[in-house]
C-alpha cells in the first residue's frame, strides 16, 4: 500500500498521468484481465465494433473476429471502424493493455482517420532469459485530439513500425489485452503520448576525471541554448545536478545553477554525499553525514523535487550496502514534503544485483532508480529493466511506483542486437532503442552527460556535443556548440534525442491544430504536438514555471515530409521566439521567428528523414 506522503507526491510530481483518465468508454475490445485467451480469430481485414461489445468485455467473453499476436514485420494493419453520434468536446482517450511484449521494444502507429496520432513504444522480456517466467503488462495511453475525430464514421488503423534503422524480421511483437476508446470529459493536462514522461540530461563540460564536475559561470552561461536545442526546456523535464560532497571545490556556483533550472522549469535531481568515506553506527547515519546532509537541504532544497541517494553503489567505491540504508533512511526523514526521495542509480552489480537488498532500500524511497547504457536495460542479469520486473513482480500495470533512470545512452562501440543483417546505422539504432524503451517503461531518463568524452578512456564517449577546443569555455559561444557527430556519418545521438524527446517529453495543455496537407500525408509518421506550457502547475520547491508555447513537428519517416499546420495558439496577436530544426551547430539550428495569430496562425515546416522542428514562442508583449 502506498503511504500516504507518496500517495500525495505522486499527484504533485505526476498528475498529468492521473488527470488525463476518461468515465465515458465509448467501446472496448478484449478483457481487461491481463490475458489474450479471448482472442481467437485471424488478422482482422477491418473490425466494425460490434453492438454488442459491452457484454463481451466480462471475463469469459470470445473475440473470434481479433487476432491475439501483433507482430511488426505483418504489412497488414489493425483497422477499427467505430460510429460517433457527436465529437466529444475535450476530444477522446485510447487505451492499449499489452503483454507479452519483445525486449526489442515494438512500435505502434496510431492513425485516427489518416491522421498520425501517435507512435506508442511497448516493451516486455520476450527474448530474454525470463520471458518465459515474467510478464511485463502496461496499459498505454494515447491522447486524440478532437480535431482529429469525426461526427458519423470514423478509422482507427493501428500499424507496426519497425525501428528507424531496420528490424529483427518476425521478432517485434507482442500480445493484446485490451484495446479501448474513452471520451475525455474535461480538457486533457497535456497530449498523453502512451504516457507522460519527462527526459533529461547531466549537464557537464567534460570527462578528464573532475572537469566533469565544474559547475562554474561557464555551465550557466551554456545551459539554456542547449537545452533548448535537446528539447527539453520550459515543460518540467529532468536535470542532474550532481553536487557529490567530495567535489565541492569544483561546484562554485551551485545556487546560481538551480536558479538557472528554475528559470528554464525544469524539476532538478540532486546529488550531495559521497557515501564511501564513513561507517554507519549499526543502521544510523553518523551525526558528521546528518549535519552535512542538513547543510545541502538549508541550502538547495527549495530549487529541487528530487534526492538520488546514490549512484551505482558495489561499483563505485566500492559503497557498502549498510552506508547506502544508513543514509536512504535519514533521507526519507529529512527532506522537505516537497521533496522526492529517489533510489540510487543502480550498476546491479556485487550485492547491488540482490534484488531484496534494492527493495530494502527502496522501500524509503518514493522513486525506483537505475542506469542503463545501450541495449544493458534488456540484460540479464544486471539489466534495469529486468531487474524492476524480477523485484517487484508480479506487475498489473508497469511498475508499482515511477522510475527514474539518471544515466542513459550509448558510446562509440555500442550497437544494436540485429547490426549485421539488419540495421543500416547500428550505432544510431543502439541509442534510439535505448531511449524508446525508457519512453515504454519509465517515467523519466536523464541522458549521460551533454559533454563526456574523456580523453584517456575509449570506452567513456557519450557525449552529446562535441568537445570545445583546448577547453576554452571562456571564449566558446553557445552557438557555435556542435553534436557529437555520428559514427560513419550515422545520424548523431542529438538528432535522435531531440526526435524523441519532441514527440513525448513536452508537456502542457494541448493546443488545436489541423493539418492542411492531411490528404498528401495520409498514413505517413508524421508527429504533432503542441502545447501550451503556461497552464502547468509551478514545480514543487522551486516554483518554476513557463509562459511558452511549444509547437513540434516530428518525422519518425526515412523519407524527407512537408507539412502545413495551422495551429491555434492561446491568444491573438504577434508571438515571437525561435525555430530549432536540424543543423550540426546550434547555429545552423536555430532560426528567429514572428508569427502573427488571429489567434490561429499557419506554419510550414519541412521535415528532413528522421528529423524534427520545435518553435519556442513567447506570448505577445513577453519580455
């Protein structure tokens, strides 16, 4: 059973997951029980919902017109017909209850009458070593918007995309629990994309052992152009602020940092003692480590809605497991209300890979922690995936309290399962399935770090920039930053993040709009997603908030698309701000614009393979 404060944190940090539930269901398919027996038929050509639909949605029900197994590599799409006597006001709600998935986290493209609504990511452990023993089941939401719905006749086409780069012919698949359409019957927080999660990065300006954790002028200074470039700005996303005690003499300024995210509303997690230095009185945290943590709350915690209490604890240090309790617990006593307290990101090795010794701990926390570079998320054992699922099975829907992964991403020998027959960019492919599959199974990931390519070790290149010469960061302008460029001219590791961070990580109240190509576009994976960043609440602590309007374009095509939108935006008249598009500099990247509202405005955006466009608008008379 929840306690009651994380009961409280849960609707503070998370309430868009809540709110965006629906009491009308207009149909539904299947059973809701966590099992596919009812589906006994073929590949449906199309589905009429049938009158008498409610009655056969009771536990013993047969569906012989629906097939139990999508399977991604099938040409044939799922296509629903369904009647609407009205368009529902706040616009409607899928539900998709699946099980049984790949670890090679399978794809659904959602078209709601031509129209791209969506690309839901699934993940399960088919393929690895426990699929046969554990069943990962979640519920995925998708948010149609009443522009997209029809009064009379409408189709829903529900088609398997392979990844981006290829794919394991025959093995992306997974099985149906239920497939349902509920109307929303108040405005929606924000356009639900399978679900709400929130992505991030370590903001650091390199590797060469402590330089990784300055936190000077120049960090400031660097921060908001290139989170804006990532995508990740203004709507509550993630950052990590990792103030460890043992690098404090790097950390001038600290505060001024916070600030900096505040101002950007992000929701910071926050680092502060190194563990490995002191042993713990039986389970207590000494009385040195309880001032010391006192100091970081006095002087952080009202800019911070996270604690991690460690990171890859039996690694580095090695920390034992009695100082890593020992502090949890303090933790869990002494943070504000406000506060988060965050499970350490697990290395699952030494007896960090005991699952028991993980609940133990994270039985103080309100949040699951973990790490995960390249495709190690499906390994087992000492994957984070598979290591959530095997200590906190059985699962009904996801995991039973959010997850929060404060390192993820690739380096340079990283590649995907199917690179030798399959995948023509097999390192672009490892770091697009990576976080595919965080945006199916977590609530948040933090990509490890903006600038990490240490000069003497191969194996630490992760970054998303490329280095700054010499480490001159007093004479680098922000925009003249580049990406860390892909390996053999694949697509580079800020192309991918900010493709995905665009389609499910911006957050807000959605904004109407309507596809005026829609015909050309039919069917195509072209992504919108508008919001308005203004009607969020202020982040806990910090009060951070944002007057933005956010309008993304997403192509998840390998073929260049063109689309024309016009977009309502909150109110007339003249808003200003930027175009962040492709470019291998921050420069060629971004673009001033000035649009002109009525309050609804036109735009064009040309979208090249993969690739994504995000406007940053600020409201008439901003500023």
């Amino acid at each position: 059973m929840l306690s009651k404060r994380l009961t409280c944190l849960l609707i503070l940090l998370f309430i868009p997951a809540l709110t965006l539930r629906a009491d009308t269901v207009l149909w539904q398919i299947g059973v809701d029980d966590g099992s596919r027996d009812e589906f006994t038929g073929g590949h449906p050509d199309r589905l009429v919902i049938p009158d008498d639909w409610q009655a056969r949605t009771a536990p013993g029900s047969a569906w012989p017109e629906f097939v139990k197994n999508a399977v991604a590599n099938r040409k044939k799409p799922v296509v629903i017909d369904f009647t609407l006597g009205q368009v529902p006001e706040h616009g409607a709600e899928l539900d998709l209850g699946i099980f049984g998935s790949t670890k090679l986290t399978p794809q659904v493209a959602v078209y709601l009458n031509g129209t791209m609504a969506g690309l839901i990511q699934t993940w399960g452990l088919k393929g690895t070593k426990h699929g046969k023993t554990h069943t990962y089941r979640r519920v995925y939401r998708l948010y149609l918007p009443p522009q997209l719905l029809r009064a009379g006749e409408n189709e829903l086409r529900l088609g398997f995309l392979p990844q981006p780069y290829g794919s394991n012919p025959g093995m992306d698949y997974f099985s149906w629990d239920f497939l349902r359409l509920r109307t929303l019957d108040q405005a929606p927080a924000e356009p639900v994309h399978g679900a709400v999660v929130y992505a991030g990065t370590n903001m650091t300006l390199g590797a060469d052992g402590p330089k990784a954790f300055r936190v000077n002028e120049h960090v400031i200074r660097m921060a908001p152009p290139l989170l804006e470039w990532l995508g990740i700005a203004h709507s509550g996303n993630l950052v990590r602020a990792a103030f460890w005690s043992n690098v404090s003499r790097l950390q001038t300024h600290r505060r001024e940092l916070l600030e900096t995210y505040r101002d950007l509303n992000m929701r910071v997690v926050l680092n502060t003692l190194y563990l490995g230095n002191f042993t713990p009185d039986g389970e207590e945290l000494p009385a040195e480590q309880r001032t010391l943590f006192d100091e970081y709350m006095s002087n952080y915690s009202d800019l911070v809605q996270y604690v991690e209490v460690s990171n890859e604890p039996g690694l580095i240090g090695p920390i034992p497991y009695e100082n890593v309790l020992a502090f949890t617990k303090y933790v869990r006593q002494a943070v504000p209300e406000h506060v988060s307290v965050m499970g350490p990101g697990w290395a699952y090795n030494t007896w960090a890979g005991d699952a028991q010794k993980r609940r133990s701990i994270e039985a103080y926390c309100d949040v699951i922690g973990g790490h995960a570079y390249g495709l190690s998320f499906n390994n087992t054992p000492g994957g984070s995936f598979v290591e959530n699922v095997l200590a906190y099975a059985p699962l009904e829907d996801g995991l039973p309290k959010p997850f929060i992964n404060t390192e993820f991403g690739s380096n340079e020998w990283h590649h995907d399962w199917d690179a030798k027959d399959f995948t023509t960019q097999p390192h672009a492919a490892a770091f697009d399935r990576n976080m595919r599959a965080h945006v199916a199974v977590a609530t948040g990931f933090m990509q490890h770090a903006a600038f990490f390519a240490h000069a003497k070790k191969e194996f630490e290149k992760f970054s998303l920039f490329a280095d700054v010469e010499d480490d001159d960061w007093e004479n680098h302008d922000p925009l003249d930053t580049a990406v860390w460029p892909g390996i053999d001219g694949q697509d580079s590791r800020v192309q991918t993040f900010r493709r995905l961070a665009l389609a499910y990580s911006t957050h807000g109240a959605p904004l109407p709009w309507t596809l005026l190509n829609a015909e050309a576009l039919a069917y195509q994976p072209v992504y919108i997603r508008c919001v308005d960043t203004s009607a969020l609440d202020p982040l806990p602590g910090s009060g951070g908030a944002s007057d933005k309007v956010l309008l993304n374009f997403v192509n998840f095509s390998d073929e260049a698309q063109t689309l024309r939108v016009r977009v309502t935006l909150p109110r007339p008249g003249v808003w200003a701000g930027k175009r962040i598009g492709p470019g291998d500099t921050l420069r060629e990247a971004t673009q001033a614009v000035t649009l002109t509202a009525d309050p609804g405005v036109a735009v064009e955006v040309e979208l090249p393979p993969r690739e994504s466009v995000q406007f940053i608008l600020d409201p008439p008379g901003a500023g």
